[in-house]
C-alpha cells in the first residue's frame, strides 16, 4: 500500500515578488479593541498580579517572623529554668 503525499494547490501569491510586504490594515473588520488599551489592561494585570504576590510574601514573613519570636521567648524561657 502506497501513501501519497498531498502537495499544496499553488496561488497567486507563491512567487516572491506577489507577497505583500508592507502591513496593510484590515478595512471593515469586526474587531473593535484598540491596541493601546490592550497594552495598558496587560501592564495593570502584570501590576495586580505583582502587588498581589509581594502582599503574600509580606504576610508569610511576618507569620515566620512572629513564630521565630515565640521560639526566642520559649529558648529564653528554657534557659531561666535552668538556672
């Protein structure tokens, strides 16, 4: 059994000098974001996202630095009965 590759139907614009190389906007299109709005929604979400994360970091950091406290007050604790 013999398996045939498909070959690509040729167009128009398979020749170099038939592709377009300069970009040309679409006309009557149905998109209607702008990219300058889009830029700036991304930048706000990398922000939130940033600040978000830097807000965890700061509250696991003062739970570590509350428990670390307590082991200090338990040690010191410790060591008075000792004496």
């Amino acid at each position: 059994m013999t398996q045939q590759i498909p070959t690509p139907a040729p167009s128009a614009s398979a020749e170099p000098e038939g592709r377009a190389s300069t970009f040309r906007a679409v006309e009557g299109g149905t998109e209607t974001h702008s990219g300058t709005v889009l830029l700036v929604e991304a930048y706000a979400a990398i922000w939130l996202i940033l600040m978000g994360w830097l807000f965890m970091l700061w509250r696991k950091q003062r739970g570590l630095h509350a428990r670390l406290d307590d082991v200090e007050r338990a040690l010191d604790r410790a060591l008075a009965d000792k004496k």
